[in-house]
C-alpha cells in the first residue's frame, strides 16, 4: 500500500464520514442560481461554492512543483476549544462577524427558533466587540438594519472602517468614533458584490462576479474619503472574463476569473491586473487549476477554498485549488485537503487571515502547506459566527436542533450565545 493510500485509509478510519465527490461544472450552475438575488428571496439562503480561476505570466523560473499533502494531525492531537462565559448579547446565529486586527466584532444575527423553509432574513441590529486576549467585552453602536452573515452581503475592513454590502444598503462602521453611516449604492447595479480595498488609499473595490467582464461591468470604486463612486476603465483583453473576483494585492489590484466559453470542461484560469495605468492579463494556468474565495495572503493570492483529492474523480476532470504569485506571475497548486467531515466550516465562507485560511473543517497555513483538522467546539452547535486573527480561532453565538424531530424542512432550534475559543499560537 503507498503512503498516500495509507494516509486516506487512516482519515476514513479516523473520521468516519462519507467521501464527497464534488464536479466544477455542478458547483458554478448551483452558485449562479442561488446567488441570484430573486432566487435568494424565493427558494432560501445557500452557501457558494464557486469555481473561479487564475493565471500566471510567462515566467524565466520555472513554477514551483506541487507541494505534498502533509497527513493531517492525529484525532487525540486536535486542536482544544475552550469555553467562555456567554455573550452580553441574546442568543443568536449567522451574525456578521469580523477581526479587526484587536477585536472580534459580533453584529446582528438571527434569533428565530426555527430553521428551514423560506430563507431567514436578518433580524438583529446590537452588537459588541470582544477582546480574546482579555476575554472581555465592550458594547458597539447598532447598526442602522439588521445585518447577518457573509452569506447575506460581503463585508471588507478598510483601516478601522468597516464597510458592508447588504442587499441594496451599503454601511460603513467607524471602529475609532463607533459610528455607523449610510453609503451611497454604486451607480451600476450588483447582484451579489465581490470586495477587496486598498486601505492606503482609502478605496474599496467591487463587482458583481455573475455579470461577465464583456457585458459593462467595470471594476467600481468607493472612495471612503468623500463616499463617491468611479470606475476603472474596462479591460478589453481577451477571452473575457466570468466568475470574477477582485484581490487587492502588493502588486496592485488583481481580477481573478474564468472563461466565458470554455475550451473544453477542464476549467483554464485566468487573472488580470490593474497596476494604477493599464490592465494586463496573466498567462493561463495549467488546466484544471482554479479555486474560490480568493484572498491575499501578503506573499500570494490563494483559494481559500480547497479539495481532497478523492473529490475529484467524477467525469475525468481535474479540479485542484491553486495560487498565484502577482509580482512574478508564478502559479502554483495547493495541497490536497486531507479529507471530508462535520468538521467546523466543512461547509460555508472560509474564515481567512494572512496566510491562514478555516475551510473543508480545516485550517490551512499557507506558509507550511500544513493542514490541522478543527472540529465544531460542540457537535450539536452550527451556525455560529466564526472569527480567525491575531492567533486565536473563535465562534460566538450559533443554533442546536431540538431532539427527536423528524427531517423536514422546518425544524426546531435553539438559539445559543456560546464563546468558544482556540489560542492558535500556542499549539
């Protein structure tokens, strides 16, 4: 038996969940339905798994190999939550939840005690910001809506601004003054915005990733100084881009994305970018490299999503999570993750910071390719909001399903106000 039968064979055994096969074309139909925002209010919430691309420059070195997959930790040597007193907050789930390089900012939320059905919409407008190396709490200005989750608007922090896309609103949170404000919306309409900022220039970036590059959907820009609105010439270089997304890098700002027609059903990625003059567009990756929640690790831009290799059997295709290096154009793949479970966000938004991204119930460090499986704080306990920075991992609030029902599409929960914690620099 080889090593890397030997390391999946001791995953199935230690972790007794069922391998999932997952197919790039099925994810990129499903994120395009669900993302739409009327199928959204229609049908219910659901979490994008998404399929976009990068590339890479001509280069004189050549791309570094692929990096192996480090065998996962064993079970007794995973990482240990600890608990916290409750929340000076009801209890609650999916709250917006941030790191703002000191604190973790807990806001909104749901509070229903049901969960199914038609989506749920954000119901809870208080919050409060906690300090894990203190364990304390201080309370927040309320937002002017409710707010929730990712999955409901896309958030960046822009210096000690904090600006949210939710739906049609846009806010922005000064953390110093402890206000909140109203923005403008952006003069051409996004049904689902993708963000990144230069905080130096006080700048946020957005599009909508679902409108292809070709079809007058330039790259807009917030200024935060005085709340307006411009755009950044349109890229006219070819094949143009779909599935977008926008990565503010040292390099400058890099457009992630994919064909609008593909050459064949193997995803060739693509990425674009914008130096403060002109866009330029990197040389394609090798096929089947691509990813989804990209971010800027202060080194690469990386998926934050990634797969085990045994997900990726199903019709031929190749379908691996990868990186890109946009001060030399270098491409590269990610490891494989080690393999599936009810881990924590096994489903959902990665949790990211620098090099570091929580994903597939993994956390992967960027810097090491190591890969450490962190289960839920408590195995009946979903739904939480989930902060990663300044070496701690953390979950606030969450739901847990009542015992004994049957499945059905509406069921009876709980909602919590948990503080789960993992100091991360200490394991």
């Amino acid at each position: 038996m080889s090593v890397d039968e030997q390391v999946r064979e001791l995953l199935r055994s230690a972790t007794p969940y069922p391998e999932v096969a997952i197919d790039p074309e099925d994810v990129r139909r499903a994120a395009r339905r669900r993302r739409s925002r009327r199928v959204v209010l229609a049908t219910g919430l659901a979490v994008v798994v998404g399929a976009v691309g990068i590339g890479a420059w001509n280069n004189v070195d050549p791309p570094r190999p692929p990096n192996p997959t480090p065998a996962p930790m064993p079970t007794e040597q995973l990482m240990t939550w600890q608990q916290l007193p409750d929340m000076p907050l009801s209890p609650r789930y999916d709250s917006l939840t941030v790191w703002t390089g000191s604190e973790a900012l807990v806001i909104g939320g749901i509070q229903r005690d049901f969960s199914g059905g038609p989506a749920p919409m954000p119901e809870l407008s208080d919050g409060a910001a906690f300090d894990p190396g203190t364990a304390t709490w201080r309370s927040i200005a309320e937002a002017p809506h409710a707010l929730a989750s990712r999955s409901y608007g896309p958030h960046v922090l822009v210096g000690d601004t904090l600006v949210v896309a939710e739906w049609d609103a846009w806010l922005a949170y000064d953390i110093g003054e402890d206000e909140w404000r109203t923005l403008p919306a952006p003069p051409l309409d996004m049904a689902q915005e993708t963000l990144t900022a230069d905080p130096e220039a006080n700048v946020v970036y957005a599009l909508d990733p679902y409108v292809v590059e070709a079809d007058h959907a330039p790259v807009q820009v917030l200024d935060l100084d005085d709340d307006s609105w411009s755009s950044l010439p349109p890229s006219d270089l070819e094949p143009r881009l779909d599935q977008r997304t926008v990565v503010f890098t040292d390099a400058g700002l890099v457009v992630m994305g994919d064909d609008t027609v593909g050459r064949d059903r193997t995803p060739v990625e693509h990425a674009e970018l914008w130096d403060g003059r002109a866009w330029t567009r990197f040389d394609d990756s090798e096929p089947g490299v691509n990813g989804s929640s990209w971010f800027w690790t202060g080194e690469r831009v990386i998926s934050g999503y990634r797969l085990a290799e045994h997900s990726d059997q199903r019709g031929g295709r190749r379908w691996r999570a990868g990186a890109l290096d946009p001060e030399t154009g270098v491409w590269s793949v990610l490891p494989w993750a080690p393999g599936d479970g009810a881990r924590l966000l096994a489903d959902g938004w990665p949790a990211t910071s620098g090099a570091q991204a929580l994903s597939g119930g993994y956390l992967y460090d960027d810097t090491d390719g190591r890969s450490e499986p962190i289960r839920r704080p408590d195995e009946e306990l979903q739904s939480g909001g989930v902060v990663l920075g300044g070496g701690w991992l953390m979950s606030f609030g969450g739901l847990r399903a009542e015992p004994g029902q049957e499945p059905s599409r509406v069921t009876r929960v709980d909602p919590a106000g948990d503080v789960w914690v993992i100091r991360l620099d200490l394991q």
